[in-house]
C-alpha cells in the first residue's frame, strides 16, 4: 500500500488514496492530527498527543519541533540516549505507519513524504533517511506548497495556471509560487518567515489578556493558563465575532470579552510581518498579485479571520476552498502517491537553493554593568537564497583589549552552547578603550555547502579568514544502519493501551500545573484510573476515560465562550 504522509513541525498526518479520493488515517486516539512529540517513558516510546502531555509535565523525557533541525548534528537527548532529528521524525513515520496498516488491514511499504519547498538538499536527504529507518520505501518527496495544490485537484486544469501558496502554521510562515505547466508543477519563488507563526498570535493575544487584567505577562507561572486562554480565544474567533474569557488567573477572576477587531488591533504588528515573504515571493517569480490563478491557503493559522481577509485582499480573489487548512498537504501527499503508483507522477520542481540554518558568530551582551559572552548573533539567518554574502561589525568589550576572538556557530538557539559549533577565528586588535575597536565579519556562503569567514580590523586593515567545507548534517550509511538498529531495539509502548497512555499523560500534566489542594484532587483521579486498570473491565474504563477527560477539561479551566 502506498500512503503520503505529511511530516509537519508540531503536527503529522497520514492518508491513503481509495475508491477514488484521499482519506486521511487516524491514530488509536481517533485523531488524525498527531502532535510530531516523541518520548521515553518507563523505557517505551510514545508517540504523539500522550508525549506532548509527557513534554508538559516532564520536558526532559520528550523531543518536539526537530523538523527545524533537520540536516543537522543537533543530538536531542531522551530516556538517556542521544538522537538526531531523522531518527525522531523515524520514531513518529513509525507510528504512522503501524496506523495505517491498523486502519487498512495490510502492510504499508511506501510512501510519499512532503517537505517545505525550502528544504535544501541535506535537509531532504535528511527525510529520506528518516523513512528508511522507519521501514519505509520513500518513493518521492513532494515540496508541501505542491501537495496542497495536488489536494485541490489544480494539477488537473488544462493549460498554464499559476498558484500562490499561502502557508501559516504554529511556528512558520512560507509563500510559494507555482507554475503548472504540461504535467510539471514548479516551485518559481518561495519565500518565509521562519519565526512567525500562529503561535506568535497566541503569545500577543496572551499579552493582551494578562495587561488588561493587570497581570504580569512574564510571570512564568501564570504563562501556561494565559497561553490556554488565548490559544481557545483564538480559535473561538475564527467562528465567532467575540470571544467570552473567564477564568481564574493568579487568584484573579478573569472576565473579558474579546471582539474581532479588538483582536485585528492586538495582532496588528504580525500581521504587517505578512506582506514581506508575500511581495518577496511575488518579485522573485516576477508576477504581480492580479496574475496569480488561485490562493491556496495551508496551515492552521490561515483560519484565523484577519489573516484569511489579509491574503484575499492582497491577491484580490477568494481562496479556494472545499480542503481542510491543516489537512490539504497530507491528503497532496496521498494524490502524489496514487499518481506514482499509478505510474504518472506529477513532476514537482523546486528553483530555490536556500541555507537551510542560520549561520553566526558568538557574542557577548551587557547585562547590568557586566558583559556576558556565548550569544548567537546570526549573520546569515536561515531560508536565505544562496549564494550569499553578509556582514556585520562588531567591536570589543574590554579596555585595553588586544585580541578578539570568534566561534563560528550553525543552529536557531540564542545561545551558541545550543547551537554547532563549526570553527574559530582570532585576530588581533590595538589596545584600545572598550568598544573602540570594531571589526567586519563577512560570511559567504555559496551552493556547494562552502562557507567563508573574512574578519577585518577596522582600524588596521589587518584579516584573517577561515573556509568551512562541510557544514555538518547529512548520516551516513553507516550511521543510518546504527539508527536502524536503535530504532529496532526501542520498545514501543503498546497501541492499544494509547488512550489509557495519553490519560494517565494528561492526569501527570494535571498534576504538575496544579498547586495547593488540587494536588490531592488530581492524584485521587490518579488512583481511579490505576484502580479501573487493575480491574480490567473495558467498558468501565471506557465511562471512566470520559469522565476523567471531562474532569480535566473543567480543571484545565478556562472557560471561553
Ligand atoms: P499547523 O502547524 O498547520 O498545524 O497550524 C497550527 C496553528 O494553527 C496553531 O498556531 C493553531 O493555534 C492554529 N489554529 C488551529 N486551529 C485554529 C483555528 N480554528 N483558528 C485559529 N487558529 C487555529
């Protein structure tokens, strides 16, 4: 049998093409969204919604968003084992694929994974790897923007057409432009933000609840419940003209009503980043916004009003519609899938080359009147069109100074420690007071993987440079056969207890979040849940199920209307 999976950031999906249609397959939660959360428990792996429960109560023991790591050295560390971002995007197509073959009955050999159409060429040899060691024949990659297109059937209109695609999701916001021609749907420009996402609308919306009820927005123990309530609040929204908060904050009671345009008002700021990738990706395709056929919108995010109202407006035409947001590149991927099986897969070209991660050096900032090194500054941020050349100045810290010194850095995390460290570079300064002396520090990096770093002395016109050949990322054979291995002596917690994993998860979340006598509230759920699992009757533990759920969901709070 053979399915496309979509192999997302925060959500994957699986579906399969039959009678005619693709259907999307559900987990044993009958969901078919499944969170891209792996974790160890008790030596099991879990998949899913159970291990984002697990990420919440115990971070340590689960891994999500390593679909940004993909192509890179970046290790994660779980149950006491370190893996890198193919093996925990194995441990989820592995989990997709033993649904699929729960749901049809038979086994499941290949596949059609989508990817960002970004992705470069490590990060999709990356994906490749990362099928194999699930057990899959990855038969294509399709770029994502194509898949959503396949979704809606335009590769089936005649002639030329061109497609804009618009794709907002929990942590990334990319624009493509399709050209469909004669069989053969091409990527000619694409452009992103990588840090804007529907998450950001949350956050604001989150800043905005808290100040209007005089809260401290920061205050790490309150976060979680804000970002609960502007998270339903948002949702609400996209159906509703206002939302109803109410809730109990900080030992405040929480009533507010949010209306659509105060909400417009709140997001204003992420709402103007939108038009930067949008007229990017229009320039580079070199198409003005009355040349685009259709608009496709993809990713959860575009259910938000203002941003669907944005993109209509902008491209001047209704999106299309009759296709899930969230489900359009998986049910794309499916179609490819059909095409290839049937020996008529649609060719899907991409023209951009792209860094895949961000490149920088390390830093120090001020922090009172001291100053404190191991910060990233990035010089070329990722999704840059390559080949590229940046540079930035940078000066001393310390009177009398005489050497500066720079770590050379890949990676998306603030502080370099986070981050791969790819090389050094010193060179020498005048003594000088602090913040005297300045420095350019040139990268260029071009298609072939070459990076170079060219530092200059202002003051002396004296250099040093340095050339990185190999930007670490891609496995080899070797370390593919090893993951295969690893994945083989992993233990995976039992499918059929997932429901009991995924509660027992919540109640453990529950627990962690609660303070004071909820505690003893929580763990007495606790008790009724191991107590109904001892007497294994299925039907009591179903009533129970619910009822915990329904439990937790008051609990959880936050009643928005
Ligand atoms: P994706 O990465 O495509 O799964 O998109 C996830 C993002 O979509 C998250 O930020 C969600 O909060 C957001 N989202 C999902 N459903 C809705 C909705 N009904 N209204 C607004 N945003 C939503």
């Amino acid at each position: 049998m053979h399915i496309g999976i979509d192999l997302g950031t925060t959500n994957s999906l699986i579906a399969v093409f039959r009678g005619g249609q693709p259907e999307l397959i559900p987990n044993p939660l009958g969901q078919v969204l499944t969170p891209s959360v792996v974790a160890i428990r008790d030596g099991q792996l879990v998949v899913g919604e159970a291990a984002r429960e697990i990420a919440r109560s115990a971070p340590a023991q689960a891994a999500a968003l390593f679909k940004r790591s993909m192509g890179t050295d970046r290790e994660y560390r779980l149950g006491g084992t370190a893996y890198r971002a193919p093996e925990l995007s194995a441990m989820i197509l592995s989990a997709l694929k033993a649904d699929a073959e729960a749901h049809l009955g038979q086994p499941v050999t290949d596949a059609v994974i989508s990817v960002p159409a970004y992705f470069n060429e490590l990060q999709r040899k990356a994906v490749r790897a990362a099928g194999r060691i699930a057990g899959l024949n990855v038969t294509r990659l399709i770029n994502e923007p194509t898949a959503a297109a396949l979704a809606y059937g335009l590769h089936e209109r005649e002639g030329e057409s061109r497609i804009l695609v618009f794709d907002l999701g929990g942590g990334t916001f990319d624009i493509s432009v399709l050209e469909l021609f004669e069989g053969v749907m091409e990527v000619r420009a694409s452009a992103g933000d990588a840090f804007l996402g529907g998450e950001d609308f949350t956050e604001a919306l989150a800043r905005h609840i808290a100040q209007t009820a005089a809260l401290d927005p920061h205050d790490a123990e309150l976060r979680p419940a804000l970002l609960k309530l502007a998270e339903q609040a948002k949702c609400a929204l996209s159906t509703a003209p206002e939302a109803r908060i109410t809730a109990e904050v900080g030992g405040q009671t929480l009533d507010q009503t949010l209306t659509r345009d105060r909400f417009e008002e709140v997001t204003a700021p992420l709402l103007a980043r939108l038009a930067v990738p949008l007229d990017r990706a229009l320039s580079d395709a070199n198409l003005s916004p009355g040349e685009i056929d259709r608009l496709v919108l993809v990713g959860g995010a575009t259910r938000m009003q203002p941003v669907r109202a944005y993109a209509g407006r902008r491209l001047r035409q209704l999106p299309v519609s009759g296709v899930d947001p969230d489900q359009a590149v998986a049910l794309g991927a499916a179609v490819q899938a059909a095409l290839v099986a049937r020996d008529a897969g649609l060719d899907d070209v991409v023209m951009t080359d792209v860094s895949a991660f961000t490149l920088g050096i390390d830093t120090a900032h001020r922090r009172g009147d001291r100053w404190h090194a191991g910060y990233f500054a990035p010089i070329i941020e990722r999704n840059t069109v390559i080949p590229v050349s940046r540079e930035e100045t940078f000066s001393t810290v310390e009177p009398g100074q005489t050497e500066l010194r720079f770590g050379i850095y890949q990676g998306e995390a603030p502080v370099v420690a986070d981050n791969l460290h790819l090389g050094e570079l010193t060179v020498q300064v005048p003594r000088n007071m602090a913040e005297h002396e300045k420095v350019k520090v040139r990268f260029t990096y071009d298609v072939s993987g070459l990076l170079e770093v060219d530092v200059t002395v202002l003051s002396t016109g004296k250099k040093a440079s340095l050339v990185i050949s190999q930007l670490a990322g891609e496995m080899t054979e070797a370390e593919i056969t090893k993951a295969l291995k690893k994945m083989k002596a992993l233990k995976h917690h039992p499918r059929e207890d997932a429901a009991n994993l995924h509660l027992r998860a919540r109640l453990d979340a529950a627990f962690a979040m609660a303070r004071g006598p909820s505690r003893p509230w929580v763990t007495g759920l606790i008790l009724r849940l191991e107590e109904a699992l001892d007497a294994q009757d299925p039907d009591a533990l179903d009533t129970l199920r619910k009822d915990l759920h329904a439990a937790l969901d008051r609990f959880e709070a936050d009643h928005v209307r």
